[in-house]
C-alpha cells in the first residue's frame, strides 16, 4: 500500500491508476488519509454496485426477516422442485 499526497495524484493521475491494479494507493490531503485508489474488474463493479444497492440491501434484509420468521426450504422440497434424483451414496474404499 503507498500512501500519496492530493497534489502528486493529480499530477500523475494515470500512473497511479495503473499502480492501483496492483496495490492499494491512500491519497491524502493536508497529510490526512482522504481516499483510497483501488483497482477493479468488471467482476468486483458489478457486485460494488449490488452490495450497494439500496433496494438490493433492503431485499436481501427482508428475506433475512422471512427466513427467521418461517425457516428455510428442506433440502428434498429444493431436489423435487428441479428435479433432481438423490443420489446414492459413495462407496468407501
């Protein structure tokens, strides 16, 4: 992780996106840690977004709620539901 003065980011704003693939980079302002460069894949922006997601928090919270009030789903009604056989079990050797 490096830490980095506001100023030189600015100054070399591409340099240190490409430093930020592969650590970390704190930005500071007036020598306080201000806000942090770090590297993404499509894969972390597309679950950034969900996780920060108001509607997608507030759904996950409700199903949370439900689940404590009335349980979970057995696993054989989850097998019957997509047709799936239970399978036999492993020989030992």
């Amino acid at each position: 992780m490096k830490v980095v003065p506001l100023n030189e980011v600015k100054n070399r704003l591409s340099a240190y996106l490409k430093m930020a693939k592969r650590e970390d980079i704190v930005v500071t302002k007036n020598g306080r840690a201000t806000a942090v460069l770090h590297g993404v894949t499509d894969e972390d922006l597309e679950d950034f977004l969900f996780e920060s997601d108001p509607k997608f928090i507030a759904r996950i919270e409700s199903l949370r709620r439900q689940y404590r009030r009335e349980g979970g789903t057995a696993i054989q009604d989850v097998r019957r539901e997509l047709g799936l056989t239970r399978r036999s079990p492993r020989k030992k050797k």
